[in-house]
C-alpha cells in the first residue's frame, strides 16, 4: 500500500504492500469476494497440494470441485507489524523525523484453478489497521485501508503472468477526530514487471514516492508534528 499502498506494494504479495489504492469498483470487487460457490452434490473436497501452484499452507485453503473446476477459499492474518520505518521525512534540524507505521493485516479470497488444476484467477480482500508514529513524540495517527485485488493469470499455473487490479480506499483519521489524508482508486497493473497500465484517482502516497512531490503528504507531516 502506498505506506500501505506501502503496505499493499512492498508486501504485495503483495505489492505492492507498507506503503497503500477504491473507487467505483471496490463495492462490486468486495461483493465477488464475498459470493459463496454453491456446490452441487458431485461437488467434493480437493486437496490443495494437487493444484498449481498450491495455495500456501498459511492461507488455510479449504478447496473443492465446482462443475470442471476447483475453487479455494483462503482466510489468513498476517503476523503484526510494529513500528515499521516509512521513507517518510518529516520536519528540519532537530526537529526531522520518519514516520513509523504499524499495521495489522486480514486477507480473505478465492482462487480459482481449471480442470488440470492450474490456476487462473485470484480474488481478494485485504483490511488493513495501523498507526503513524512520529518516534521523537510518540505523536501518532490512526489509518484503515480498505484492498480488492483481481489477478487474472495469462498462463494458467503461472503467477508471474496476466494483469492485476487493485482497488482502494484508505483514510488517515486526526489525532482528534477528522480526516488528515484519503488515497483511493484504481490501479491496473503487469504482474510480469509491475509496469502500471492503468491508474484512477488521488494517491498522495504515490504522489510522494514515485514522483517525488514532497507537498502531497504534508497534511500527515503536519498532523504528527
């Protein structure tokens, strides 16, 4: 995610991960994540380490056949993260800073594989909590960011290939009540190399590390100052 979209980015499993992206797609991407497969009665359990590639272990797959293919659905948190260095400077002289972030991270998705078993879709949600902290204070800010990956694979099995599109909303709230920064929209991007092919909406977080426009995240600058 920038700091999550940071999170979203670096981690990017994530992506695109610490640093985070929504717009109008998000109500409709979370509502497929959150659709239930029915199965019929042939419909029966599959074990994952027969797909590929499996889903990992850590994901707590629980898979089963839907006509000709197989979809997984995966639940998993990923261990805290606690005073995390951004990137982001703050202040002058004595007075500089870099923001830290902590953050905990809840994933729920679906993957889909087709009659051999090779994937080809991956859905899912991402909710992410944490705080900014300015360590010379103990100043700090809260944060709530909101993911929905689509990852359509180009070549069934294989990862590294297809398109992903990554929709957010995250909102840093004031130390007393407010909205210090809002980064959301869409984003379309080559799982190959990571090349964006598609971008919509305000992200002061990109803003500032992609193209360095040190301004766009001034308001969190001066909310923990």
């Amino acid at each position: 995610m920038r700091v999550i979209k940071m999170v979203s980015h670096t981690t990017r499993n994530s992506r695109r991960g610490a640093v985070a992206l929504a717009g109008l797609a998000l109500t409709s991407l979370a509502a497929t994540l959150g659709t239930t497969s029915v199965a019929s009665a042939g419909d029966h359990a599959v074990d994952p380490s027969t797909l590929t590639p499996p889903p990992p272990a850590e994901f707590n797959p629980v898979c089963k056949s839907v006509g000709e293919r197989t979809i997984c659905d995966v639940v998993f948190t990923d261990p805290p993260v606690v005073a995390e260095p951004t990137g982001i400077a703050c202040g002058t002289g004595s007075a500089s800073f870099e923001i830290l972030a902590s953050w905990t991270r809840s994933v729920q998705g679906k993957r889909y594989y087709d009659r051999n078993g090779n994937l080809t879709e991956r859905h899912f949600h991402d909710l992410v909590v944490g705080t900014y902290t300015n360590p010379l204070t103990g100043a700090s800010v809260s944060f709530r960011q909101h993911d929905t990956n689509l990852h359509d694979l180009a070549v069934p099995g294989d990862i590294s290939t297809g398109t992903e599109a990554i929709a957010v909303w995250s909102r840093v709230a004031g130390p007393h009540g407010g909205t210090v920064l809002i980064d959301a929209g869409r984003v379309v991007v080559a799982e190959s190399d990571g090349t964006i092919l598609f971008e919509a909406g305000q992200h002061p977080f990109d803003a500032y590390f992609v193209l360095g426009d040190t301004s766009a995240l001034q308001p969190l600058c001066d909310a923990l100052a």
